[in-house]
C-alpha cells in the first residue's frame, strides 16, 4: 500500500505520523504539493491524505490505484466528493480536529491513522462517503 500526504506543512508543528498496522508499505510526505505536481506523486497512492491541498476530478482519476482519501481535519470541502463517489473511493475525515496547532496536529495525526488502519479492516471510522 502506498499512502501519499500531498501538504503536511498545513498540519501545524511536525506532521508526525505513527505506524500503520501493516508489514509492508510504503509513506510519501510532501510539505506542498500544486495541482500538477499532487497529480504526478499519487498516480499509484492507494491512499491520499491532504489538509487542505485540493484533491479534484483531475487527481482522482489520475490516481488508477486510489481507495480512500482522508481528509487530515475536520473540513472535507477540498476534496472532489462527486469524482471519488463515482469512483467508488472511501473519504474520511477527522471530525473535531484541526491542523492549525502542534497539540491539535498531534491527535490529528493519530486518528488520520486509525481511519487508515480502520480502512483497512473495513471497518467505518469518519467516513464520509461510504462506496
């Protein structure tokens, strides 16, 4: 599994992720992402996670591997919810949380990896849309 975080400077302090539960896979951070760039570092995420970086049409059907989208934060407005629905594509948020302080971003990354980790034992933790 590849997961991608296409802005982890929106995430205030060190955007420090924990582990998943998983063996193997692989974790990309970038500290900012445009439009062009997120398209060509998530062709093959099967999870992208994004603050506030737009996630459109254009990165989700570029993204041949895509299965959930998290959105690191409470608001999920930046993310294409129509594409990812038609796409059959899990989005997520972390309700409650936001990225604009280090205590706040430290939680928020937590639960951006228990929605991760719930994803992958197909259990339902903030989802948004349920494909």
């Amino acid at each position: 599994m590849i997961v991608v975080v296409v802005d982890s400077d929106n995430i205030a302090g060190e955007a420090d992720f924990p582990m998943l539960n998983l063996k193997r896979y692989g974790w990309e951070q970038f500290p900012d992402l445009d439009l062009e760039e997120t398209a060509l570092r998530c062709w093959r995420a099967e999870v992208i996670v994004s603050a506030a970086a737009p996630i459109d049409r254009t990165i989700i059907e570029k993204s041949f591997k895509l299965k959930l989208i998290v959105s690191a934060g409470e608001n999920y407005n930046h993310i294409d919810l129509e594409a990812a629905t038609e796409r059959g594509i899990k989005v997520c948020n972390t309700p409650g949380l936001f990225p604009d302080n280090t205590e706040t971003s430290r939680k928020l990354c937590r639960q951006v990896v228990s929605n991760i980790n719930g994803f992958l034992k197909d259990e339902d933790i903030n989802r948004i849309i349920q494909a």
